[in-house]
C-alpha cells in the first residue's frame, strides 16, 4: 500500500492557543469529549477509524442496552442538542444499540460545532511527541503530540496538546481459552467463532438447527443465548450449549427481580427460566484449556479436576470479555496495572475480585493522569479488561478532565456521578455493563 505524508509545522508547539486537543474513538465516550471542549470554546479533532461515529456499537446494534436513556446520555451533550431541534427521547425508556446512534450520537456528530472537527475513517496508527522518541526526557512536555493517522491509504499527521484515548476494547476480545492464551488453532477458526452479539435473524443459515456453543458468564453470553432462543422457536433442531467457569450456574443470574436496572434483572430471569426448562443446556464450571477442529468442533477442558471433550459443534459464540489494546500508545509513557491492565490508579477502585458495577466509586482527572503529561486514557479502556464500567462513569471522566485542561480545576475536582444503587452486579459476574 503506498502512503504519502503530511509534513509538520515545525514552528508549533504545546504551549500555542490554537492547538487543539485530540480525541481518539467517536463513541459515546469521545463525543461526550467532544461536546465538553465546545461547550468551553476549545478546539479539538475527534478520530475515528470506522466509517460513522459509534462504528462499535453498530455490530451489536440489534440489542437492547440495559439501562434507561436517562443513564446513556452524558449531560452537557444533551444541552447542546436541546438548543436545535433534536427531539429528546423518553428518559425512561431503554435504547438499542442502534437507537443510540440514530438517536443521540449522530445527531451530536452533526452539530455545527462538532462535524467539522471529526474525521471519519482515520485510523491512528501511532501516536508520539513531537521531536522525541519515548525515552527523551529533556523539554518533553513542552512539545506537541504527534499523531500518526491512516487515511484512505494515505498517513497524516495531526498535532495536539493534548490527547484523549476513548478507543475502548470492543474490538480486541479474550479468546475462549480459558487461562486467555491466544492459540494458532482459536484464531484458524475464525469463520467458525463469533466475538461478538450475533444477530441471529440476520444470518439465519448460519445459527439454525445448527449446534452452538455459547461461551462466558456475562451479560453479552446471555444476551446471545436468547437471540438463539428466538431462533429455536422457528428452527427447533438448533441446540443451544452454555459453557461458563462459574462454580454454580445461580452466580450466572444476577441480582434478578432485586436488580434496580429492571431490563438487567430482566435477562438473570428469562436465561433462568430458559435452563430451567432445559431449553439450554449448561455445562459449568468447565476450564477450556484447546479447541479442535475436524468435521465437527471440540472444545477439550475440565470441570472439578476431570478431563471432558465436548464434541459435535458447528458454531462458537465466545462472549468472555474484552482487553485493551496499548500498541497505538508505546511510544508513550504510561502506568497500566499489571492485573487489570487498566489505569493503574483505578485498578484498587475496579478490580472485578472486590468490586462491582455499583461499588466503584466517581473518579476523574487525578486518577487518570499518566506520566505522560496531558494525555489520558478514558472510558472502558480505562479499565482495562475489569468489566465493570458503565457509559456515565466515561462521561463523567472527560468532564473532568476537559475542566481540567480548561484551567477549572474547581470543576474538575467536584464529584457529578449519580448512579442506581443495584448492589447487585457484582464481581461474580464474568461481564458486567
């Protein structure tokens, strides 16, 4: 692929006023970025490699969120969207993925003061300062970011003073083995294996009276069992296997009717009832330590000690998590945890083996700084593979880091988070929001 390069200004540098800040990833979390820097008048350039903003949350746009879009909006975007004449939907009621696009984030990309800063099908490559590599330690910060974008097969670059990562994890999943090795043979069956929330009747041939396993604990994993629920009413040969490493399968379930996210408690009850009624067969606790292919798939593992080989499957749904992915960020200097692979002044207040969806406490700018000077890591990739974020948490962390590096640091001290108090998405659950 031939490329050709921008060349840079060599006359700017961090301290200009006209520099703006970057933003990396248009989802919920980099618009929310985005609508807090021009509602202070800041310049800034929003990066995002998929062909329309909230490019993730399209491949699952088909499923339901499971919280209300009082929850899913971030506060100073909707302000901006009320002064034009976008019509606020109904707080109370619950968003799919795609609604939240149509809905809210492309209304929010379209506003004047925004669309002529985003670019679309830019995919950031690498990003460094400028003159420096990582190891030069003498007037770094006093130079600008260089970022590194590919573009249309072309790479450009941008500078900035500071940079927002919101690339989140969706995009980078854990692979079915249990101890999270990436094996030759997982990744030769890719055409075999969804990472994501399949829609079912979408792609009928492929899921129906098919046998298909469906991997992880979590939320996504039960999602993806009911859409092949649906689908077995209408093609009843279809065989549904949930495999998860839960000690019992009640952990799987949640807080249920209990649960102050009603849609949430929701999915414990129906995917309850659904094994129950031997709808769904469970396998739990079961370790996948291989896969192996032939005419059909095995998955090889064991359960309380014992070696089992689970044979004859067609199709694999692995919804085990996700984990972030740093390489666009080498040549910068970061703390990232050694566990959680997350902020490392986060990993105390998220770690999933003590805390919860509703137990991690507000946190902002201070949390989040990194040795490197004015760039910062936010939303899920803030938390590296903890699956314990939520969508107003990432909002409330660009609100305080853009206050921050708007010089109000009132602001960005102050605590503005008001969550349900669940109790009940808790470390036990594989996948949390």
């Amino acid at each position: 692929m031939k490329m050709t390069f921008n060349i840079l200004n060599q006359s700017c540098c961090k301290s200009d006023p006209m520099l703006p800040i970057a933003i990396i990833g248009a989802g919920p979390v980099g618009l929310a970025a985005a609508a807090h820097l021009t509602a202070r008048n800041i310049p800034f350039i929003l990066l995002e490699k998929g062909n329309e903003v909230g490019a993730n949350i399209k491949t699952w746009g088909h499923v339901k969120l499971f919280s209300p879009w009082k929850y899913n909006m971030d506060q100073v975007a909707k302000n901006l969207l009320l002064q034009t004449d976008w019509q606020l939907p109904n707080e109370e009621i619950i968003p799919t993925g795609q609604e939240m696009i149509d809905q809210y984030l492309k209304p929010l990309s379209d506003l004047d003061k925004i669309k002529p800063s985003l670019y679309i099908n830019h995919q950031v490559i690498s990003i460094s300062r400028k003159l420096n590599d990582k190891l030069k330690s003498k007037n770094r910060n006093t130079q600008p970011f260089i970022i590194y974008v590919e573009s249309d097969g072309r790479l450009k670059t941008f500078e900035a003073r500071a940079v927002l990562d919101a690339t989140g994890t969706w995009g980078n999943p854990n692979p079915a083995q249990g101890n999270g090795v990436w094996l030759p043979l997982e990744k030769s069956l890719k055409e075999h294996i969804d990472y994501h929330i399949p829609n079912c009747h979408a792609n009928p041939t492929v899921y129906a009276n098919k046998k298909i396993a469906v991997i992880g604990g979590g939320h996504s994993a039960i999602n993806s069992l009911l859409n092949l629920v649906k689908l077995k009413k209408e093609a009843p040969s279809t065989k549904i296997t949930w495999i998860l490493r839960k000690e019992n399968i009640e952990l799987a379930y949640g807080g249920e009717q209990n649960d102050e996210l009603a849609e949430r408690g929701a999915l414990g009850s129906k995917i309850r009832q659904l094994v129950e009624d031997e709808i769904i067969k469970v396998i739990t606790p079961f370790f996948i330590t291989s896969i192996n292919d032939g005419e059909k798939i095995s998955i090889i593992g064991t359960s309380r000690n014992e070696e089992i080989i689970l044979e004859g499957f067609d199709r694999l749904i692995v919804n085990t998590g996700s984990r972030p992915d740093f390489s666009m960020n080498s040549e910068l200097r970061l703390s990232i945890d050694s566990t959680t692979e997350s902020v490392t002044a986060l990993a105390p207040l998220i770690d999933p083996n003590v805390h919860s969806c509703g137990t991690v406490r507000p946190h902002g700018e201070l949390e989040l700084r990194q040795p490197e000077e004015s760039f910062y890591v936010v939303g899920a990739k803030s938390y590296g593979r903890a699956p314990t974020f939520l969508m107003a948490t990432g909002y409330e962390q660009v609100r305080s880091i853009t206050s921050y590096l708007a010089g109000d640091l009132v602001s960005a001290k102050r605590v503005e988070l008001n969550l349900p108090e669940t109790g009940v998405c808790n470390s036990r659950i594989n996948e949390c929001c």
